[in-house]
C-alpha cells in the first residue's frame, strides 16, 4: 500500500493555517500544522515530508538552519514554499538562494496555491 504524500504547514497563525489546510482538503495528501520551531523539530526527528509551505519568512531569519531540518542529506528533499507579505527584491532573491523553491505574497490566491501543490506532488 502506498503512502499519502505529506504536508507540513508552519504558522504562528492557527486561522491562516487552517485556512490554508482547507485549500488542500481533497487532494489525497497528509497534512499536518505546526505553529513554531520546536514543534517542527519534534515533527521533523519523525516524518519526512514532501512539501512545507511556511507562511512566515521569520524561520528563514531566526538564526536556525530551517533547511538543514527539513531536508537532511541522507532524506530527499522537500519542496518548500514561503508565503509572506514582504515584497522586496533582497528577501525573495534571498530565499531562494538559500533553497526555497517558491516565494508567494499575500493576498493569497488559494486556487493558484492548490494548482502549484498538486503539480508539486505529482513529480
């Protein structure tokens, strides 16, 4: 039997998190929610996941490799997405230099979200 994909969400925002988890709701995937660090830690020691959408640029900034987490080098790697209101040109071009695959803004379009997750799930 195979596996569901998983998801992970990290929002400090339970609402948002929810709201986005509703999106998803129907695509044949695992989703989980965490609102911190140290829960995605605990989460992280346990599951593999095959995708991550923070909706918060603050874990890329708080001095914890959230990379090195989420994708150790013995695991394949998750695709990761940021959704945040920040719009400046160092922020995005930082991120995915640092190895986020997709940068979206608020306000959020939940069906362009969907869209992008289930054509991520399917590679």
């Amino acid at each position: 039997m195979e596996s569901l994909p998983r998801i992970l969400i990290l929002s400090e925002d339970d609402l948002l998190a929810e709201l986005v988890r509703a999106s998803l709701a129907g695509i044949g995937a695992e989703i989980r929610c965490v609102p911190d660090l140290p829960a995605l830690e605990r989460l992280a020691d346990r599951l593999v996941f095959d995708l991550v959408i923070a909706l918060h640029v603050w874990p890329f900034r708080c001095g914890c490799d959230i990379l090195r987490l989420l994708r150790p080098d013995r695991l394949p790697r998750p695709e990761i997405y940021v959704v945040s209101w920040e719009q400046s040109e160092q922020t995005v071009l930082g991120l995915l230099e640092c190895g986020v695959d997709q940068y979206l803004t608020f306000p959020l379009n939940l069906m362009r979200l969907r869209g992008k997750v289930i054509g991520a799930l399917m590679r």
